[in-house]
C-alpha cells in the first residue's frame, strides 16, 4: 500500500515525530511504500539542521534521514510554517534580508501545502501525527 | 476526492485551528470536496465576536467567514462537544450542521483521506 503522513507536533516537545518514525519503520518492513512525510505544525522543527543531540541520546533527526534513505521517502518542511518558525533554507533567508545561513538538514526540501494535498491524492492512505 | 479535516484544538494559545483551517482552505483551493469537523474543544473556534486582537493572534473566525468563497458547504459540529461546553448550537459564527459520534463515524468512512489537526 502506499501512504504518506502527516506530522504537526514538535519533535522535542511532542512524541509526533518519534511516534510517526516508529511507524514509518513499520511499514517499510512490510514492504509498504512511504511517498513522503509531509512536516507542519511545530513539526518543521525536525528539519532544523542545526539541532544538536547530547553524545549519549538517539538523533531523531538522523534516523529519519536514515528512513527518507532507506524508503526513498520526500521529507517536505511546509514552507509557511518553517518560516514563521525561522527555519529557512540559505536562499530563503537571503530572500528575506537575513543572513544566507542554510539551516535546512539534508533531505528535507521546503515546499506549499500543495505539496499535502497532491501527496493525499497519490496515496492509499494519509496518516496524521498530531503533538 | 473527499478529505476531511479534524479539528479538535481551541483557536488560540496554539497554532493547530488556524494551521488545520490552512490546509482544509488548500484543499479546497486545489479543487478538492472538502468537509470541516468541529469536535473537541475545536468547538471553540466556531464562537461567534472572538477579539483576537487582544491576543495579537490572527482571527480564525475571520479564516472560517471565508468558507463559503472556498466552495466549503459540509461544516460539521460535534453535539456532545457543544453540550459539553454549554454551547447552543444556534450561537454559532457559522452555519453547521450539528452531528453525533454515530454520524461523524459513517461520514469519515466516505472520505477517501482524514486530516487531523
């Protein structure tokens, strides 16, 4: 089956992001196909590259890199959402007259809600991840 | 297609009611049916004279003034959450249509995706 999900809760502050990796897991060991993960909400926070884990703790971040690796998943950061969060990419904070620093983590891409609504439509199956 | 959108969190405080309304007014903007269910302590956001002002938050109630312009007829109301609330389903910003648990079940089964916000 094909899916994709939703994430809205933030990755620290909300068991969304752990909670919709685990499953993403679960279905790309049952073979499922995961088309993407579609970040909104707090959840764009997750696609902050410049997050850093303590040495000793498991990098949420990394794993779902792994995941989006592994499943040939699209990581997608809602573009508004990030940006009210200040979570932009080095050419979208140029655009904006701040400083050209790229914070956005490798593998994600920034893109519309559009990007929900087309996901939505290729699927079997949308499964939201609420904080 | 069918999607219908979930919304179960009050309007201010966090950014769930206006990020869900986003979406569901995306939706709709990319041509799809589209069906709003109010439940929760999201029937908060169907007050009517909310003053957002006060707050410096955008007014969602505004957001939902829009629905008509979006070709969004099927707005839902959970009653249990109302009767929860001490809300009469006559006070409402908007027209909805007042639904139970057995009725939201039956219409989500014909939606092809269910967003939840």
């Amino acid at each position: 089956m094909k899916y994709a999900l939703l994430v809205n809760g933030a990755p620290l502050d909300s068991q969304a992001a752990r909670s919709a990796l685990y499953f993403s897991q679960a279905l790309l060991a049952r073979e499922h196909q995961l088309l993407r993960v579609f970040f909104y909400g707090a959840g764009v926070q997750l696609g902050n590259g410049l997050q850093i884990s303590a040495q000793d703790e498991n990098s949420l971040l990394g794993e779902w890199q792994a995941l989006a690796l592994a499943g040939n998943t699209e990581l997608v950061l809602c573009i508004a959402a990030a940006q009210r969060r200040g979570i932009l990419s080095a050419t979208e904070a140029q655009r904006h007259g701040k400083p050209p620093v790229e914070m956005l983590a490798t593998g994600f891409t920034l893109a519309g809600l559009g990007t929900l609504v087309d996901a939505a439509l290729d699927v079997d199956r949308l499964i939201t991840f609420q904080g | 297609m069918h999607f219908a959108f979930l919304l179960r969190h009050p309007p201010y405080s966090k950014q769930h009611a206006r990020e869900g309304l986003e979406a569901a007014l995306a939706a709709a903007a990319f041509g799809q049916e589209v069906s709003l269910y109010f439940m929760g302590d999201g029937v908060l956001q169907l007050l009517p004279d909310q003053k957002a002002t006060q707050l410096a938050a955008k007014d969602t109630s505004r957001m939902l003034q829009a629905l008509d312009m979006y070709d969004i007829e099927n707005v839902y109301v959970d009653r249990t959450s109302l009767q929860a609330r001490g809300i009469a389903e006559d006070a409402l910003a908007i027209k909805c249509t007042a639904v139970d648990s057995r009725q939201i079940r039956q219409q989500l089964a014909t939606a092809q995706q269910v967003f939840c916000f």
